[in-house]
C-alpha cells in the first residue's frame, strides 16, 4: 500500500460514493477554505491493486513557523476495520510529519448515538466503544465531550428525514411549529429564491454571530453553484397584506367581544360567570391585536417594498440537503419568518426527491444551562432527529514540533509581534 496525493478527478470519483458523506469532505470545500487562506491536500490510500481504500481532505493553517491541519467531518474511512485504519493512520503520520505539519484534528461523522424529537436515544451505535478504544490504541487523543459549539464542526446535528409522504412531514412536526408556520403564512410571509446578488442579506442577518463575511458566502456560492450544488433562499414579509390580516383579525375580535356583550346582558346568573371570563380573555386579544395594528401600520408606512426576516444558504449534493449558514432578524423573531422558510425548504426538497434535510448543528440538551435550548428547540420543532457524534480527535504527526510549539508560549508571542 501508499499514501500520495490525489487528483481531483481521483478524489472527486472516490468522494461520489463513499459514505457517510459530507459537504466538508468535498473538493468544493477545499477550494473555499483555499480561499480562506488554508492551504489543501487530497491524500488517498492506495492498495495493491491500485484502488483507491481510503482518502481525506486535509486543510493546513500556519502559524508562524509551525503548521497544523485538520480534517474536517473525518477521513473517508471504515472506522469498523481496525486494519485499514491502522494502515491509514501510519502512513499519514510519515506523509504529515515529512511536510513539518505538526499534527491534524479530526472531527468524524463517528455516529455515538441518535435521538428522536423527544430526546430520547433510539439508535444507539453499537461499535461505538470498540472504535473509540481503538481510536485510542492508535494515539488518537479524544479532546472531550464538549456540550456547546466548540468543536471543530458541530457535535449534535439535526437531521429531518424528508423520505416520507409529503403530507406527513407537516402533521409530524411539534403542533406549536405547525401554528407558527401557518401564522407566518397567513400574515403574508412569502419564500423567495434568490441569487448571488442577494447574499448579502445573509451577512448581514449573521454578522457578530458567525466568523464569515460576505466573500465567504459569494465564494461559496460560485464555487457549489458550478453543478448546481447551492440554493439560496429568504424569507420576506408583504407588509401590506400583513396590515390587512392584522386588520381582519382586530374586526373580528372585536365583534366576538360584542357579542359576548351581548349574551352577557342576556344570559342567566349560572352561564353569565363563564362568558365575563371569556370576554376577558377576548379584551386581551383585542388589546394584542390593537398593538399589533399600530405595528403593522407602520411597516408598511416605512417599509412598503416588504422586510427580508430570515436567509438560508442551501448545499445540496447526491440526494440530501445541508443548510451551510443561515440566519434572521431578531427584530423581527416574533413574525416566524424563519419557521415558513424551513418548512418551504422541507417541501421543496421532499418533490425533488431529496431524503435528508440537515439543519446543522445543536447543543447537548442535557447540558444544564445551555443558553442555546431556543436553538435547540427551533430545530427540533420541525421532527428532526439528533445525531450525536464522537466530537473532535486530534493526531500528533511530528513529535518534535508538537513539542516545539506547545513549549513555546514566549516565542510565540513574540513572532505575533
């Protein structure tokens, strides 16, 4: 066997197949953190009859005078074949360390458990111990069960299995999510596809949340748009027929009160306590409705071309759908415009045959104090499962480097000066 370097076409044939599959183990990916100053390799595991067994996308960020790399979401190994593995892991320790790469960090699509929308652990990987043992006995160093976002790439995705009769992807759904998006529907939320030309609502709903900047997207965009790989889509609120719903559901509430009036006046001492009671819970929506009113007026006064509520950033490769970034206006939360989008985005890709839709990652809802269960919750809303993975490994492939850098915390802050 050997390890070299592959070509695209070789990596790209290789990667067509292989599964589990990843976004981030695709040569678009590599050419986009190539932009983002990375440097990449394709290295691939060769047996003796020429057939490629396993391979990796690896990234390389300098510091200084040392450089260290990572494998995003893992090798394309079977981490079930203690042999191939240990092959692997050999070959590239001596491929890394001969190019001064002091060691790589591995995020694997290692899958620990999977929970349905209820959290509780319905597929729980049975060959999960034994490769994490051997992970170990192979100098793999696990750095933890990190509960919030502070991996490599997420440790718990939320993935909606789309291969299900169209109508049972809205009925399986937690009903406040249902509500939410028939409200956003009503209140005149509409879903538009955009285009290059419009990423830059996406950076601007996501800026001070997540470290990318506009190019980032636009690169992105051309480079997964070349085979069609990209959507983009946002979710905009018709300021007008939001007044006119707003409009109609005041009317009616105040013709419900009424009413009530009404049979108040009229009803005997026995029924009359029941229908105050209700005519207070009545005053309250007109009391709501009367605030929203006021709002709605002047949206559409200030902004009679709509609001842009929430965007998506869509990868979509073979036959599932991985939303790469998206994001909203806070300002706007209460509208559910980001609810609609999901869900149009569900349905969409459910008709074009499309069996996963990955909504990216969440936190450990088992983490007391996580300041991330809305995240957690929003996703979940819609029936997703949670896969939960091994978090992050890191190989140390040149000793006397590792060494060198982790020692040199003065030198260190010197060469940043």
């Amino acid at each position: 066997m050997e390890l070299r370097e592959l070509t695209n076409q070789e990596f790209s044939q290789f990667t067509s197949v292989f599964q589990p599959f990843s976004v981030y183990q695709t040569l678009e990916y590599a050419f986009l953190m190539n932009r983002e100053n990375f440097d990449s390799m394709l290295v691939g595991l060769i047996d003796d009859n020429n057939q490629i067994v396993a391979a990796s996308l690896i990234l390389v960020e300098k510091f200084s005078h040392f450089k260290y790399a990572y494998a995003p979401r893992g090798f394309l190994i079977d981490y079930n074949n203690y042999n191939l593995l240990q092959t692997f892991t050999d070959y590239l320790k001596k491929f890394l360390g001969k190019r001064s790469i002091m060691a790589v960090k591995l995020c694997p699509l290692i899958v620990r458990n999977v929970y349905d929308f209820k959290y509780n652990s319905e597929k729980k990987n049975g060959y999960y111990d034994i490769i994490f043992e051997n992970l170990k006995k192979l100098d793999y160093k696990h750095l933890g069960y990190h509960p919030l976002f502070d991996n490599l790439k997420p440790r718990f995705e939320a993935i909606i299995n789309l291969d299900l009769p169209y109508y049972m992807l809205f009925h399986n759904m937690r009903k406040e999510t249902r509500t939410k998006v028939r409200s956003a529907e009503r209140n005149g939320i509409k879903i538009y596809r955009g285009t290059r030309e419009d990423l830059s609502i996406l950076a601007d709903q996501t800026r001070g949340k997540y470290p990318r900047e506009l190019d980032y997207f636009e690169n992105c965009y051309d480079l997964f748009s070349k085979h069609d790989h990209v959507d983009f889509f946002y979710a905009k609120l018709d300021t007008k027929q939001y007044l006119t719903e707003t409009q109609k559901a005041y009317a009616r509430q105040e013709a419900n009160i009424a009413n009530l009036n009404e049979e108040i006046m009229n009803a005997n001492p026995s029924r009359k306590q029941k229908l105050i009671n209700q005519k207070i819970e009545a005053d309250k929506y007109v009391s709501q409705y009367k605030t929203q009113l006021i709002t709605a007026t002047g949206f559409l006064r200030d902004y009679p071309d709509g609001i842009v509520l929430a965007s998506t950033l869509v990868i979509k490769m073979r036959d599932r759908a991985y939303i790469l970034m998206d994001g909203y206006d806070s300002k706007y939360k209460q509208l559910n415009g980001k609810h609609l989008l999901i869900w149009k985005l569900m349905e969409r890709y459910n008709k074009s045959g499309y069996k996963t839709l990955n909504l990216g990652g969440m936190t450990d809802f088992k983490e007391a104090n996580n300041p991330y269960l809305g995240l957690n919750h929003f996703k979940i809303g819609f029936h997703a499962e949670v896969f939960e993975y091994i978090g992050d490994l890191e190989l140390v492939t040149n000793n006397t480097l590792y060494f060198m850098y982790n020692n040199a915390g003065p030198m260190r802050s010197i060469l940043k000066r």
